[in-house]
C-alpha cells in the first residue's frame, strides 16, 4: 500500500481495491491454471480426479491461513469451496 489508509483519500482507497480485486482474479486464474494441469497429471496415471482427501487437506489450510490473517474462517472456506467447484466443473467439461 502507498501509505496509511486512515490517510488514503476514497479515490485512493477504491483505487487500492481495484488493484486488489485484479490480483485476486489473476491468483484464481493461476490457481485454475494449475488445477488444470493436475487434472491432466491424474487422467494421465489413471487417477480418480476428485481427491476427498486432497480437498480436506485445502479447506484445513484455507481455515489455518483465514485464522493466520485475522479473516473469518467461515467466509474463507466458503470460496475455497466455491473454487474447487469451479474446478471440477471445468474439469468435467474439458473432458
């Protein structure tokens, strides 16, 4: 951030948002990215693409790095969730 918000004008801190919500878009689109290609590693080997473990194992992170960061954990599983569904959606659909 440029400087303290409390001093950041309306305009700087909508501006401040705006790059905030751009980098999250882009670290979901790596994040696809990525699924993707684990996806193309499983069909590869044979392996099933839903992992139920592997999917618990995100959503005990997500809560640890939510509680790490002072954010609601709820809120936080909530779109890992949404993520992941997102996911095998579009896995399903690249097949």
């Amino acid at each position: 951030m440029s400087s303290n918000p409390e001093e950041m004008s309306l305009d700087e801190l909508r501006e401040e948002i705006r790059t905030i919500d751009r980098e999250i878009v882009e670290k979901i689109a790596q994040r696809t990215y990525v699924a993707d290609t684990i996806a193309e590693v499983k069909e590869e080997q044979g392996l099933p693409t839903t992992d139920e473990s592997q999917e618990q194992a995100v959503m005990d992170r997500a809560g640890e790095n939510a509680e790490r960061f002072d954010v609601d954990a709820n809120l936080v599983k909530a779109t890992f969730r949404l993520l992941i569904e997102l996911n095998k959606v579009e896995q399903r659909e690249n097949r």
